[in-house]
C-alpha cells in the first residue's frame, strides 16, 4: 500500500511541470506588471524573441538537460525562422531550475524582480519551472533570424552564467 501511494506521487511531478509550462496566465503579482498594461496581453505581443507555438504544428523536439553547475547542456541551438518546436527540458539537479526564453534585456529585467521577489510564483508560456529530477516541455515559434536567449531566472543562477542561446537563421 506504501509502496503503491509514493509511486503515484512521483508519477504525479511531471504532469505539474508540464501543466506549468502550458500555463498562458501572467504573474500572479500586478507589482510585477508595468501600470496600466494587462499582463495577460503582453505574452502575445510581437516579440524578436518568438512566440508560444502551437503544439500541432511541432516539427522538432530538441532535448536539454539543467543542472547545478549552473549549466544547460547543450547551451547553443540552431533553429529556423518560421520553425515551431518542443523544447523538451529535464533537470538532473538537486535544486530547482528553470528555462525562460527571451531577449537578453527582456531576462535581466525578468531575473532583477525575481531578485526583489525570489517567492513570487510566475509561469508564462516562454518559460518552465522545474524541480529536482522533473521534466516537462515548452513549445515555442522562432519568428524571424537573429539571436535569441534563453536563462534560468532563480535569483543567482543567471549571474553563475545559467545562459544560453538559440541561433535563429
Ligand atoms: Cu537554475
């Protein structure tokens, strides 16, 4: 009976972190907004970066390992303009991290307020919280070619050089 109940809790995990990742709700805090502007809006404006993909339209799973080095493995990826693809995520560490995709100015913004606010609950669909051993996916639309970066925004993981890049041609 014990053994039947732990196997269900652990089978549980990575429905969360997929749930999580799926997310399309804005941070549960207004301070984190900017005034005046809806935050369940800003996900869909037009961004350098991409946007959330459509999960029918996935042409590509690319998988990613986070661990605590403070390291993504691998840390840079090829990928088209006009490609949508599965970002297939699994930490192999003892501590929490995350993926959170975005131009550098957009993630250095993001990490200083997590610095302001490390208990605040965020889940955006350009990124995916992850505990110890979980795994989930993230599925994202690559718009135009450039360069486009991706971090863990857990206050000094950033800083330890938790980067990495998504070369978009
Ligand atoms: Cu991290």
């Amino acid at each position: 009976m014990r053994k039947t109940l732990s196997i269900l809790a652990l089978s549980a995990l990575p429905a969360l972190a997929l749930a999580s990742g799926s997310h399309s709700g804005g941070h549960d805090t207004p301070a984190h907004g900017m005034p005046g502007h809806d935050m369940s809006t800003m996900s869909n404006a037009p961004s350098p970066a991409g946007q959330p993909g459509d999960p029918a339209k996935v042409t590509r799973t690319i998988e990613l390992t986070m661990d605590d080095t403070m390291r993504f493995t691998p840390d840079e990826i090829n990928v088209k303009a006009g490609e949508t693809v599965r970002l297939f995520i699994k930490n192999v560490g003892k501590i929490p991290h995350e993926m959170v995709i975005g131009s550098i100015d957009e993630l250095k913004a993001h990490a200083a307020e997590m610095q302001k606010m490390p208990d605040m609950k965020h889940a955006e669909p350009n990124m995916i919280t992850l505990g110890p051993g979980q795994r989930g996916g993230l599925v994202w639309k690559f718009t135009q070619a450039g360069m486009v970066d991706f971090a863990c925004l857990i206050p000094g993981h950033m800083e330890a050089g938790m980067v990495g890049k998504l070369k978009v041609s």
